[in-house]
C-alpha cells in the first residue's frame, strides 16, 4: 500500500508541474503541508518495521479527510489535478490514515 501511495504522490507532483495557469499559494501550501505529512507517516512506518513493531500502528488521523478537501478546493480552480488528488485519498482512507 506504500508504494501506492508514493506512486499517486509522484502522479500529483507530475501533474501540478504541468498544471495550466498559476496554482494559488493557499493551495501549493495546503499540498506541501499534506505531503510532509505522508512522508513523515511513511518515514514512521518504516522505522517501525525495522525494530520489528510492525509499523501498523503509526497513523496520522485526518490525512485522507484533508486531501478530500484539498481535493474540492481543487476541483473548483484546477479540475484536471483534482483526480490525482482523489486517488490520493482512496488511498489513505484505504490506509486508515
């Protein structure tokens, strides 16, 4: 499931990259925030697994809520990004996280 995560974050950075017209700042910091989040999760879970605890148990609360929102604010301005944002959020609802 990570690596379904890190693949749809790759997808959306792409996508933005090449996302037509300027993409406000409240929106580039509402993904930043999300994404430093993800990969503090991801980056939690690891180092679980390594010491052999699993890593089942770190979870952010919230994250897929967040990118839901993320993601309506982006349908409205940018609808072209807003499914890479959706299947981002499939994914940590998926998650639990």
């Amino acid at each position: 499931m990570d690596s379904n995560l890190k693949a749809s974050l790759k997808t959306l950075h792409t996508e933005l990259a090449s996302a037509p017209g300027p993409v406000d700042e409240e929106l580039l910091d509402l993904l930043a925030q999300l994404d430093g989040d993800i990969k503090q999760l991801l980056e939690r879970r690891v180092a679980q697994q390594e010491a052999g605890m699993g890593g089942e148990d770190t979870t952010t609360y919230g994250l897929a809520e967040r990118t839901q929102e993320i993601s309506a604010k982006f349908a409205v301005k940018h609808p072209t990004l807003e499914p890479a944002l959706r299947e981002l959020g499939r994914i940590l609802g998926n998650m639990g996280i």
